[in-house]
C-alpha cells in the first residue's frame, strides 16, 4: 500500500513537472516559403553555421533576452548546451569575426510579431502563443 500510494505521489508531482516546461515550438512568417524545417535545420540557423534558408531566403533568428527559463529550455531541447555555454559560443564567434547571435527579443510576443512582421524571421515560442500571423515550422518532440 504504501509503494502504491509513493508511486502515485510522484507520478503526480511528475506530471506537475512537465506542465511548468513550455511546449516550445519553432514558428517562421507564413509567407516564407518555409513548411517545416528539421531539427538539424534548426540547430545550424540558430548556432550561426547556415544563414540562409534552403530555398535561398535569408534566415532572421529571433532569440529570447529575458526568459531564462523559455531560452534554458530551447538550448537544452535543441543541442543540449546550457545558456551560459550558448553564450560564450557566440562569444568566440563575434570576437573572431566569424558571426553575430540571433536577434534578441524581449518577449515571447515580441518574438510572433517580429516574425509576423519579417518574411525572413524565424523564432521559437510556446505553442499557446500561436495565432494566424505564423506558421508552425518545428515541433520538439
């Protein structure tokens, strides 16, 4: 009885866990010409390695500036690196000359209405923000 009840304890606290995490989703403007990206699409945009989209179009991350936790949980999803990590990779990159972090914005909306705004834009957000102005692209699984 008692492992019973321990189990249902912490299979509740569990499930509590996982509905504090966001579900992050990649979005891009719907008239990109972007459908759906893979996660290795994602990961060279992001990382600075690719700067164009397959069909030629020059790509726009967007990054999150101040949601630590939104921005943890995307670099730990997309190439499991910490932020601080993140942060001294692009801080190689810039001081070398070999490339600029994505764009940072200050909030997840920010985040739809700078892609809503920029045939170029791609960022990620929580899949609650989703509305009719982006384009679901990538979905972590």
């Amino acid at each position: 009885m008692f492992k019973a009840r321990l189990f249902l304890i912490l299979f509740s606290l569990l499930l509590l866990c996982g509905r504090a995490h966001a579900e992050l989703v990649v979005i891009a403007n719907p008239y990109s010409g972007i459908d759906k990206l893979s996660k290795d699409e994602v990961i060279n945009l992001y990382m600075g390695r690719t700067r164009k989209f397959a069909n030629g179009l020059s790509a726009l991350p967007i990054d999150l500036k101040n949601a630590e936790h939104e921005k943890a949980q995307f670099y730990a999803l997309l190439v499991g690196k910490e932020v601080a990590e993140i942060n001294s990779y692009w801080a190689r990159l810039r001081f070398s000359g070999q490339g600029s972090p994505p764009l940072q914005a200050e909030s997840m909306e920010e985040v739809v209405r700078i892609v809503a705004e920029n045939k170029a834009a791609i960022g990620y957000v929580d899949k609650k923000k989703l509305d009719k102005r982006v384009r679901l692209i990538y979905v972590f699984e």
